[in-house]
C-alpha cells in the first residue's frame, strides 16, 4: 500500500491495524514473542483520543532474568559478538533499510502510542532511527585500535571489547529515535542488548526486534522487554549479570539507577537526563525572526516534550518586545490539531499525568506572579485526547519554579537580560547542562559565550542542530557520557591493554 496522504487516510489504517489485532503488545526474548511470565498486561492508551490500542505484556524481574540469560548467551556464543565487523555492519544497514521499508507502520505506532504528529513520526523519528543504525553500522569497519609508543622490544597493543549485556532504558518522547541512538552503537561494537520501551510507548520497540531478526540479527541478541519502570526497568538496573546500562529519562530516575548499580554489580551506567535549556537572544541578533521562528519550534516541536527544549527564552531588554510579538505570531503554526493528520506540527502530550503536570506548571506560573502571555489552557477536550495550548509566560525571573524545572510542555518562560555577563549568570544558574542557544553577530561573542556556558551542546544562531556526526548529551545534571557521533561507542566497549614482550 502507498503512504497515506491524508488524516482519513492514516486512520483508515491506524482502524485497519487495531481491529484486526495486527499490533504486537508481547516481550521479544531469544528471536520469539512470549507472554510476561506473570501474564500480567497493561493497557496501552492513545492520547490522540484516549481509547485503549492493545494490552502490553508487563514484565517482572522473571522476564528480566530469562532475557538477560538469553542475551549473555547469545554474546558468549560468539555468534554477532565475535562476527567480522564488516559482517555485522552489512546486517545493520539491512536493519536500517527494513525499518524505512516499514516506516509508514513504525510511523503509525508511534504517533498512535504517543500522539506526536505524523509528519514527524515519518520524518524525523523513523528516518531518525534509521539513520542511526546505518551511521554505527558504517562506522564500524573502519574504526582501529591503538600500538602503544613502545620500546622496540615490547608490544603495548588498546584494544576494544563489546561489553558483553547491554541494558537500554529509554523514555517515551521520541521512543523508536532514542532506542535506536543506543541500539546503533551497542549492536555495533558486538554486545547483547535488553530493551526496555516506556510504559507509555513501547510499541515501536517491541515491532522492531521482529524486524531486526528479519534483518539478521541473530536470537538473543536483541530482547525487548516492555513493562513497567519500577518493575522490569528496576529488575534490569539491579541484575547481576547485566554489564551496562544506558538509560534516556529524566533526572530522578538517573539518580535512582545510579543507586541500583551500586547496590548490585557496580555495572558500567550512562545516563541522558532532563534539561532546562537557555535559548539566548542578545539585542545585535542578526535575523530577529529567524531567532522567532527557531524559539516557537524550541518549545512547541513534540508538543514541548523535549529533553533540549530552549525553554527558557534570555531576551535582551532592547529586543524583548519586539522578538515576544513575532514569537506569538509564530505559535499560529503550532496550534494543536489531529496527530494523523498531515497537516498537524503539535499534536496530543502523551497521557493524562502529563497534561495534568504542564497545567500543574502553568497554574504556578501564575500564582508565582509570571505574566501568561498566550496559552495556558487545555483544548480539544471533546475529542478525549490531551492537547494544550502552546503558552508563554513573559516577565519570569529565573528563580521561578516554571524557570527552574523541567515541565516537558509547551511552556515558554522569558527572561530579560542586560549584557553578557548577566546572560551567562542567568543561563548558568540551573541544575541541568543539556543545551543552549545563542544568537549574535558577533563572532568574538559567540565565542566567548559557548565557552562560558555550561552544557554539552552550544548552538550559534540556530536551535538544535546536529546529525548523527556530533555528540548529543549533557553537563551536571542533565547526565553523562554522548549518543551520537564516535564518542557513544565509549560506552559500549571495554578498553583492553595487552602488553608483550619480545625476546
Ligand atoms: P522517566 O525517567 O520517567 O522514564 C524513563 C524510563 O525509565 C522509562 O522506560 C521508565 O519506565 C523507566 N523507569 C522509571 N522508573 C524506573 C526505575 N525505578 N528503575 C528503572 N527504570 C525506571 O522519563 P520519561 O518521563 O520517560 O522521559 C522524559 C525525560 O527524559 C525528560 O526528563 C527528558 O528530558 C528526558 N530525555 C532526555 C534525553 C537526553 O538525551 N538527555 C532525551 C530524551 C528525553
């Protein structure tokens, strides 16, 4: 069937899948869907209009065990982790080809289970995904170890190992792109991987081991485990025989994984946490609505639900009102509509807590004195989905609650600034490191100003730019270690030194 091109379209299909059961809702462990040991299930709900898609498996610790039994293995085996790399990146790059190939049904999934609109599910997360895959499984061939600078009767060779049993934790904002930014590197370098989806959005993963068995990906290798975080993520993060674990989520959790690794196996943890994002507009900005344009799509794209949301806008106080008036003209693009259809750029946030949490926001924006600007409302109630006006909040001081913590809605809190030093002070003062934006003309001061600021990725006149060719990941709180680029292959390999010496 060709690709849908209109909403009628697209749920015609969406109808097309869901009564004919065609979702799969089971646990994907040594190459084969099964059923939670407990035969327990959760109910996957849409937040497009709140009916129930399917009921999910919801794995314990006595799935956890047999996955990472299956996993462990299947790397001891030696069947993908001991295979020439150039053999398992021409499997990845089938793995890449089959998810575009079945990108119109990933696309669907994942605006279904967790309402972002359907132009990007296409565009941004499938292709995302993919291009993840292809760019580790490229790479792979081509990175070489290291012969230490000896004397000559002594050979000091660095080599790198697959860790062995990969955990991957990752959260629900863009579910099929962030398992796919550590399934790349981690089946790449030759581990194992157990995947656990979010409660809220598991069914892209769960569709995906099936597809990457179709790649070649052999049994066992990849194990897909959905369920819910203080049960099978938990399990996962605590168990013995898991050597990493990577996770993608918010900060408290972070901090709750890095317990469960030292109260277990001391295994190797790498966490991408929250942010609190400054997008920093100085008065000699040279394109004031471009810098418009790039703030609205900072906070509304993904319906805000994004880890490097420019949430908090630093305006100069020359600029202010004027750069606030474009702003609010550019939100007219970003009204909420049906995340099937095509036309749609800010669909439904992803379930009832989290509509309940950004209102929570905006009600303490207000009671904290912030002046609402636009927004501030739930809309399309009737539909039964959850949807929320982009909103804006001007006059905000950085030691506001809607300034300091992450809402993970489309809630823009402005900021006035005077000069560069104050600009620093303000863009500094938070727990998290994630990203920031500035935007100036002046090349000295751009400078000046991606050194001065304290988070892993510094975009100059622009708003979240980068491919898979730079790293993506934070300072402080927003976490450690990079996906993307060379530098997340660190965390998947162990670095070996084998000294020799020569008669
Ligand atoms: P979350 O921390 O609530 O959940 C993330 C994952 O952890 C889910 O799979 C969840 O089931 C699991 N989990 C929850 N409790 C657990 C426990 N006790 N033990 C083990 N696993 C547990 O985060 P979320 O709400 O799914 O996602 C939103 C957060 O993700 C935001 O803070 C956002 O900034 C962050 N995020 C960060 C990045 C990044 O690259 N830095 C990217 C995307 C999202």
């Amino acid at each position: 069937m060709s690709t849908p091109t209109n909403c009628q379209q697209w749920q015609h299909l969406a109808e097309t899948i869901i009564t004919e059961g065609r979702i799969r809702t089971e646990a994907f462990i040594e190459g084969e869907y099964r059923t939670a040991v407990s035969g327990e299930r959760f109910d996957c709900i849409s937040p497009i209009d709140g009916r129930i898609l399917c009921r999910v498996a919801s794995c314990d610790v006595a799935d956890a065990n047999i996955a990472v039994s299956s996993a462990r293995a299947a790397f001891n085996s030696g069947v993908w982790s001991e295979l020439p790399p150039v053999k398992r990146k021409q499997i990845m790059l089938r793995f890449a080809d089959l998810l575009e190939a079945n990108s119109d049904e990933l696309a669907l999934l994942e605006t279904l289970d967790m309402g972002k609109p359907i132009r990007y599910s296409c565009t941004v997360d499938v292709k995302g995904a993919a291009s993840a895959l292809r760019w580790s499984g490229e790479a792979i061939d081509k990175i070489y170890d290291e012969i230490a600078p000896t004397a000559h009767n002594e050979i000091g060779m660095i080599t790198r190992e697959p860790v062995g049993v990969v955990a991957a934790i990752v959260p629900w904002n863009f579910p099929i792109l962030m398992a796919c930014w550590k399934l790349g590197p981690a089946l790449a370098t030759g581990n194992s991987v157990v995947l656990k989806p979010s409660e809220k959005s598991p069914l892209t993963a769960i569709r995906m081991a099936q597809i990457a068995i179709k790649a070649g990906i052999p049994s066992g290798v990849l194990n897909v485990l959905p369920g819910l975080g203080d049960k099978v993520g938990k399990a996962l993060a605590l168990h013995m025989d898991v050597d990493t674990l990577v996770f993608t989520g918010s900060t408290k959790v972070a901090k709750q994984l890095m317990i469960y690794a030292g109260e277990s196996n001391m295994k190797r943890i790498w966490l991408e946490a929250g942010g609190k994002s400054p997008n920093i507009v100085f008065n000699d900005a040279p394109d004031l609505q471009k810098a418009a344009e790039a703030a609205a799509a900072a906070i509304a794209f993904n319906q805000g639900e994004v880890c490097t949301a420019g949430s908090r806008l630093l305006v100069e106080a020359e600029v202010k009102d004027e750069l606030l008036r474009l702003i609010i003209k550019e939100m007219e693009f970003w009204q909420p509509g049906h995340p099937l259809d095509p036309a749609t750029t800010c669909g439904a946030v992803v379930d009832k807590q989290q509509l309940d949490t950004v209102l929570s926001y905006i009600r303490a924006g207000v009671a904290e004195g912030a002046e609402l600007v636009i927004g501030g409302d739930q809309i399309m109630a009737e539909s039964g989905g959850m949807y929320i006006e982009p909103t804006i909040f001007s006059n905000v001081n950085n030691k506001m609650v809607i300034a300091k913590e992450e809402i993970f809605g489309p809630v823009l809190s402005v900021i006035t600034f005077d000069g560069m030093d104050e600009a620093i002070s303000i863009a500094n003062d938070s727990i998290y490191g994630l990203a920031a934006g500035v935007w100036t003309a002046n090349l000295s001061k751009a400078h000046k100003m991606a050194k001065a600021l304290r988070s892993g990725m510094v975009w100059i006149n622009h708003y979240d730019g980068g491919d898979m060719t730079a790293p993506f990941g934070g300072y402080k709180q927003s976490g450690n270690g990079r996906d993307k680029s060379l530098h997340a292959f660190d965390k998947y390999t162990e670095i070996k030194a084998t000294w020799i010496a020569l008669d």
